[in-house]
C-alpha cells in the first residue's frame, strides 16, 4: 500500500510550493545536462513538420466530409503521437542517465529507446483512436456527449500519466502498461498534476517575463524603423516562444522521470535531494523495480 498523501491532499500554495521545486531541481539537473532540452526540441520541430504536410489533406477531407476529415486526422494523430512518444521516452532515459551521473548522448539515448518501437507504436495507435472519438464527441452537438467526453477526456490523462516512463522501464504488455501507469499515478503521485499546474505556471511567468522583456527591446526600434522593427518583434517573440515550450516540455520531462525513478526504486534521483518525495504520498511499497532499476544493463 503507498503511503497515505495526508488529510485532504495538499493546498494551492503546497502545489505552487511543490511545483518551484521541482522546477528548480529540474532546471538544475538541466544546467548540468543542457542536451536534454534537445529532444523536445526535436519532437517540436518533427511535429510542426507532419502538421504542415496533413494541412491539404485536412482541408480536403473536411471538404468530402462522411468521416473522411476523422480517417486523416487518425493517421495525423497516430504520427505525431509516435514522433512526440519517441522523442519523449529518449528525455526519459536520458534524464535517468543523469541522475546517475551519467553522460546522456542525443543518439546514444535514441538508440536505447529504439527496442521500445513495438510498445510505441501500440500506443500510438491507441492513443490517436481515442483522439479522434474524443474529438467527435466534442463537436457533436449533444451535450451529454461533449460532457462524456470531457469526463472521458480526464480519466485518460489519469490512466496514462505515466505512460512514457513505463513504456522506458518496463517490459510488460500492453494491457499492463495502461494498470500500471494508472496505478502509479493513484497510489503514488496523485497530487503531481497540481504539482505539475505549479510547474506550468512558473514557466509560463517565465515567458510572459521574456515576452516582456523582448517587447521592451524591440518596440522601441518598431517605432523609429517600422518595417525591420516589426520583423524583430516577430522573431524575437516566436523566440520566446519555442523557448518557453522547449523550457516547458524538459522540466516536466525531467521532473516526471525522477517522480516515476523515485516511485519504482525507492531511491532519491540526484539533484532531487531537497524534494520531499513523501510529501506526495510516498512509493509503493514492493514495487518492482522494473527496468529503472536496471538501467546499466539496457
């Protein structure tokens, strides 16, 4: 049984507390390993790619209309799905490189996770399906089913929290995959999504702040030199914003890799040593340590 989070979970400012730290954890666990912002990066730019090619067959599709528009965006979901899993499941391991004090290579972490392209692609198929009834439910004009899918939408995020981390660790069936994300998630960091808002909110004061910051410098020069003015603001703004979704996607990368590590092995990750684990309810007592816990050996 995991140990018992405490009466009535944790408060608004306990998460904006929990969130700050580990984000400061994370971001430092970043400053010592700077490659790994490198992977979302990576599924960032592959994604926009695939969007931009499906962009026509979206539009025909929505043209033809009879389900055409939902075949498509099932074979968009199922690509992008497969390029952000990969890229995400290689953050994974190359996180847990380096809480073990190990150099993680861009390829070297591509190529370990590359065994786990079965599960990867099972997850991306069943992952764009049920992207797809989720948005049939939304644009249907039935309340009850947009309500349906707005339930069924947050039962998925619940069950499948953890996915990424299992899928990297683990080898078990697909059915099993989906328990046992599920089953971290409830016996173990069932508060991490109030954690993960503090997480959330922190970065985005970040790029507001450089939002800001990049306004400051740019409007100036907007107003003396209209035309390269403009095209700065742009640039330094769409700069801004990358960083700000690169700066996002690593430390929960980061953050979520060390919660999973700490839940299957027991063990405090470095750089997490002033994060109360146990604040978010502990590990699961005899939990198997899966392949966290044979990471040398992968």
């Amino acid at each position: 049984m995991a140990t018992s989070i405490g009466t009535g979970g944790i408060g608004f400012f306990d998460r904006l507390r929990t969130g700050w730290t580990l984000t400061k954890d994370s971001v430092d666990v970043l400053r010592r390993y700077p490659v790994l912002a490198v992977f979302p990066l990576l599924a960032g730019i592959s994604g926009l790619v695939f969007f931009t090619i499906f962009l026509v067959p979206l539009w025909i599709g929505n043209l033809i209309g009879s389900g055409v528009e939902f075949a498509v965006l099932l074979v968009l979901y199922f690509v992008t799905t497969f390029v952000s899993t990969y890229f995400a499941c290689a953050l994974v391991y190359a996180s847990n490189e380096a809480f073990h004090d190990r150099e993680p290579g861009v390829m070297d972490s591509l190529r370990a996770v590359s065994d786990r392209l079965g599960p990867i692609v099972v997850w991306s198929i069943i992952s764009a399906t049920v992207s797809v009834v989720l948005r049939s439910l939304e644009d249907s004009d039935s309340g009850i089913a947009r309500l349906v899918g707005s339930l069924f939408a947050l039962g998925w995020t619940v069950m499948t929290f953890f996915i990424v981390p299992v899928i990297v660790f683990e080898e078990i069936s697909v059915r099993s995959m989906f328990s046992r994300s599920a089953s971290a998630f409830r016996d173990t960091w069932g508060e991490t999504i109030g954690a993960g808002f503090g997480i959330t909110l922190i970065v985005t004061l970040v790029g507001i702040a450089l939002a800001l910051g990049a306004l400051a410098i740019s409007l100036p020069l907007a107003a003396l030199f209209p035309g390269p003015g403009i095209v700065l603001t742009v640039l330094l703004l769409l700069g801004v914003a990358i960083t700000t979704y690169v700066l996002s996607q690593t430390i929960w990368g980061i953050a979520k890799t060390a919660l999973y590590v700490y839940a299957v092995e027991g063990t405090v990750p470095r750089g997490f040593e002033n994060f109360d684990f146990e604040r978010l309810g502990g590990r699961t007592e005899g939990a198997s340590p899966g392949r966290a816990g044979t990471r040398d050996t992968l």
